[in-house]
C-alpha cells in the first residue's frame, strides 16, 4: 500500500492522511484516528490497519506490512458480504462515492 492509496475506502482517507493526522494531532490512541475524516467510522474494514498506522508512526521498531490495494479491496467486499461491516450511505461497497450527484437545498 503506497501513500496516496485510500486506507479508509468508506471516507476516501489516504494512508498519508492519517500518518500527517497522527504527525500533527499527536492521538492517544488509534481510536482517535476517527478525528482524521472519519476514518474507521464506516464499515469498520479498515479499523486494524489504522490500528498498524497509529503504532508504526508511534513505535519505529514496528514493521507491518499491508496487503496490495487490489488485495485490500476485495478482503473489505468480503467483510461487508459477510455482514461484519456495513459501508456508509454515501459510499457503495465498492468505495466509489455517488456524492457528485447530491445536490444541497
């Protein structure tokens, strides 16, 4: 998983989001992450990779790997079919957003 690859596919928070989120805010904790866009406050896919985020940028001994995004995409299809997690209204579960065809009153 690059950078600029989406960790959170609900909200569309990048990997390098988050790593400037826990660089700038300093979190407790990974849950805290949430205050990043909403990451983890989806379909709850990506909550242990945020958790690998939070303690690779708070403990540089760790070394965790992350699966390739293909990878990454279609583990979350499955979470969500096997009714772990439900994607938000906004986001298929595929990740794409409709939100280009909302409109504001």
């Amino acid at each position: 998983m690059n950078l600029d690859d989406e960790i959170c596919l609900c909200f569309h928070v990048t990997k390098r989001k988050v790593i400037n989120f826990v660089r700038v805010e300093k979190p407790r904790r990974a849950s805290q992450l949430a205050g990043c866009f909403g990451a983890g406050t989806g379909c709850g896919w990506c909550r242990p990779f945020l958790e690998k985020v939070f303690r690779q940028s708070t403990d540089s001994t760790t070394d965790e790997s992350f699966p390739s995004v293909e990878e990454y995409s279609q583990l979350r299809q499955q979470h969500i079919r096997s009714g772990k997690g439900k994607a938000p209204d906004q986001a298929d579960s595929d990740g794409s957003s409709h939100a280009e065809n909302d409109t504001l009153d």
